[in-house]
C-alpha cells in the first residue's frame, strides 16, 4: 500500500472537482428567521447515502447544508457495526457515492491502495474496505458531517421550514431548515423487529437481533439457533460458526431458499432510473414479486456455512413457541424440540414512523401506499400497504391534503422508499437515487426562491451589482430606481 498514491489520487480528485464546477457561484438566497440562521437542507445520516447526497447538493452550489449522524466519526453506515458478510452483495462495478467523477471511483481508490492492475483480482469488494474507501471519500469532498449528533424531533415551524431538534453531548439545539432528508439506513423509517413470543419469554441476554451488536467470541463451544433465512440471518450463522460455536441451527418459515436475488435483476438503467414514472398498479405488481422472492444468501455465504460439520438448516419449521429451560433456549417446532444456548434473530425490519422517536409527530399525517392505492382482488399486501407513499423526489405525502403540508419537506432516502421509487438505501440504485432526490431538492429552493432571484436580475444593471452576484451576493437593491 502506498500513502504516497493515495494523496496523489486525493489530489488529482480535488483538481477533478475544481475543473468540473461550472457553474460555481452560491445562488440560494441566505435566510435568517429571528435571527436564527436557516439550513437550505438538513440531511439526517452521514453514511454512504447521506454522504452522496450532500456531494450532489455541493456540486449544484448548495452548500448551506448540514449532516447529522449519532455515530462517532468513522463509525457511520452498517460496515463495521452490524454488517456481517465477507464482501458486498452487489457487484465490484457498481457506483454511486462518485457521481461519475473517475477519480472517486471505488476502482480508482483500490488501485491507488493496493497497486496497478489489483483491481483484475478483486472478485466482489471486501465489506471492511469499502467501508475504509467511504471514509477516504469524505476525506477528500470535505463535507459537513457532524457525528455524534442524533435527531429526536421534526416540526414545523412557520409557512415553509422545520425545526430539527438534536441532541449531542453538549444538549439540545434547534435547527431550522427548508427541507429534511432522512438518509438513516435500511431501518431509518421504521425498527428492527423481534416476533413478541421471543421478547416476552427470553432474558434479554439469551437472544440478539442481527442489527445488535453481538459477542460471537463468547459463543464458542455453545449451541446457537438462528431463526430467519435471508442473507443477513446465514451471516451471522457463518460469524457464529467461524467463531467456534458448537453447533448453528437455523430455522425459516419457506420450504425451500429463494434460488435468485431480485436485486440483482433490478441492476439496469431502464428500471432503476424510470420505475418512479410507472403507474402505481405496475409499481405495485414489480414490488410484490420483488418483495415476495425476497433476498437469499450468495453462494460463498452458504458454502461458508456449510463448511462446518455442526451446520443445519431447518426448512418449512417455524417456531411455535419459545421459552427459557434448565437446558438452556427450548424452541418448539412441527418438527420437535430443538434447544439452544443462544439465538439470533434475523427477521427483518417494519417500516412504521410512529416507532421512531424522531418521526413519531409527522407520523399521522404521512400517506401509506394502504391511502392511496386500492389492489386489486388477490393482490392485497398488508407489508407494501404500510410503506409510505412518496412524491418524485422521495418526499412524503400528506395522508389528508390540507392538514399537513409541511411533510413534504420531508424527503425519505430509507428502504421505505422501495414501492414508490425502488430507492432502497442500497449500493446499487444510489447512482440514480441521489440524482433524483438532488434534482427535486434544488428544484424546490430555486422555484421557492424564483422572485428574489427575480429581484436580483432587474437590479443586475449597476457595475457593482455585477460584482456582488460574481461573489454569490444575490440581493436587490430594494426601493431605488438608479436606471438613469
């Protein structure tokens, strides 16, 4: 690895930038409300999605933004916390977080880190180096990510701003903002769920949720079941495994493993840029087939479980009941008894805004696809019901016109956004994902904006006017007629 390639590459990135800026020049008009200064937007998550998405605003001359992430610095996103798997699912050409610029390419990184031609080796990116790539990526764009800082409320406040309430060590501050961008994971529009047989009957300290943090070096030697079969459930099986435990059963409702990844089929231009312009009855055929072929595990992922001996899998064998026992964890299946020391549990998230602290008070006045769309007979989906149901620009709708307009300053870059824009908070659809979202960001501040910049132009007729707007100053001199 040499250091000395990765400065030049930052370099070479930096002056990429300075040359692609046309045009450079601040153009939203600067706001203060009671002398209380206003965000242009306020971006609630610093990880992968956040991150971009503050680039693309940057790169359209907005910067009067601001990014909130509760973790410390370098610990944002899922890839050192709860993201398990060896590699990345999605392919090793994938892009995104660059916005096509060549030298923020994860290849470009790569090479630089590990030398020429290293690229031709790498089959899928290592999950801890993409993440070592996200924060070389921050690192040179200079963003405004303030870690350590979580968000407990979203308000209105006036005709046309939020109030963002946040909390860091130092105690609660007040924001306000034109508009809001929730770009907090896979789960920041709901919670990760535990079926209510297994919190009501287990000590917290018998089980833990794939998103937890878990002690797999204490589990050596002991007796683990893993309820779930998707991908994130056979990597903690895999994590188990590797770190000595006796024994993995994992249990899942299906007959059999899903055989492909949908996710996969939906890597194109055609359906990951265009499937918002789909008609909600399309929308609502492509998302139940997605939804119900679900995610399976890669082939390296099961093949990495099966290579252990004590490695079982359990098909069509839900659990009909679960209690704590003198020989440990007692899961009654249709197929008997199976006891376990300790049991993880990987079944998914429930997109649900009343469960959020942050979202709780806009949670009422949010329309769900169940609002909006009437499926037809035998298409009826309670889970696809309960998404929101989201404007081109991912923004939210209000469940009664009138009542609550300002959650449409409300934009949400989670999994939540799948039904209405096969956005999912995801690698793949990043790329087209943050173009729309920065499109209908900037497209609001400068029609919201339009008489001021207005303004600007009929005064643009004094030398030093000209001057003023050369430095970003987009104001009118008000009340003087100096046409002479």
């Amino acid at each position: 690895m040499s250091s000395a390639q990765l400065d030049a590459l930052s370099a070479r990135a930096r002056e990429d930038l300075a040359r692609l800026s046309y045009p450079a020049r601040p153009w939203v008009p600067a706001r203060r409300v009671d002398g209380r200064a206003v965000r242009d937007v306020v971006i609630v998550g610093g990880g992968q999605s956040g991150m971009t998405i503050a680039f693309g605003l940057a790169r359209e001359a907005v910067h009067n933004v601001e990014v909130l992430d509760r973790n410390p610095a370098g610990a944002e996103g899922v890839w050192r916390r709860f993201a398990r798997m060896e590699t990345l699912r999605t392919p090793k050409h994938v892009i995104g977080p660059d916005l096509g610029v060549p030298s923020l390419l994860p290849q470009a990184w790569y090479e630089a880190r590990f030398g020429a031609g290293s690229w031709e080796g790498v089959e899928k990116i290592p999950r801890p180096l993409w993440h070592d790539y996200l924060l070389w990526l921050r690192s040179v764009l200079d963003l405004p990510i303030r870690n350590g800082v979580s968000v407990e409320d979203i308000a209105p406040f006036g005709e046309d701003l939020l109030e963002v309430t946040t909390r860091d060590a130092g105690g609660v501050t007040k924001v306000l903002t034109r508009s809001v961008v929730l770009a907090s994971g896979i789960e920041g529009a709901g919670v990760w769920t535990v079926p209510d047989m297994i919190a009501a009957e287990l000590p917290r300290g018998l089980y833990a949720h794939t998103s937890e943090p878990i002690d797999f070096a204490a589990l050596k030697g002991r007796r683990v079941a893993v309820l779930g079969a998707g991908a994130s459930a056979f990597d903690n099986a895999a994590e188990a495994l590797a770190a000595g435990a006796a024994s993995v059963d994992l249990f899942a409702r299906r007959s059999r493993l899903p055989a492909v990844n949908p996710y996969r089929w939906m890597e194109f231009s055609g359906f990951l840029r265009h499937f918002g312009e789909l008609p909600d009855a399309l929308k609502w055929r492509f998302m139940r087939r997605i939804f119900t072929m679900n995610q399976p595990p890669p082939q390296p992922t099961y093949d990495r479980c099966a290579a252990h001996g004590g490695f079982r899998v359990h098909l069509g064998c839900p659990f009909l009941s679960v209690r704590e026992g003198p020989g440990g964890i007692a899961i009654e299946t249709p197929k008997g008894v199976v006891e376990a020391d300790f049991l993880i549990v990987g079944t998914g998230l429930r997109v649900d805004f009343a469960a959020r602290p942050e979202l709780a008070r806009m949670a009422p006045h949010v329309a769900l696809w169940g609002d909006r769309f009437d499926a037809p007979a035998g298409e009826a989906d309670p889970v696809l019901e309960s998404f929101p149901y989201l404007g081109r620009a991912f923004a939210l709708q209000e469940k009664v016109p009138g009542r609550a307009p300002w959650v449409s300053r409300v934009h949400c870059y989670t999994f939540a956004a799948m039904p209405s824009l096969a956005g999912s908070a995801g690698i793949s659809a990043l790329k087209f994902g943050a173009e729309r979202l920065v499109r209908g960001l900037t497209e609001r501040l400068f029609l919201e904006d339009a008489e001021a910049h207005l303004a600007s132009l009929e005064a643009y007729d004094e030398p030093e006017l000209n001057e003023a707007a050369a430095r970003g100053e987009t104001r009118a001199l008000a009340g003087e007629d100096r046409r002479c």
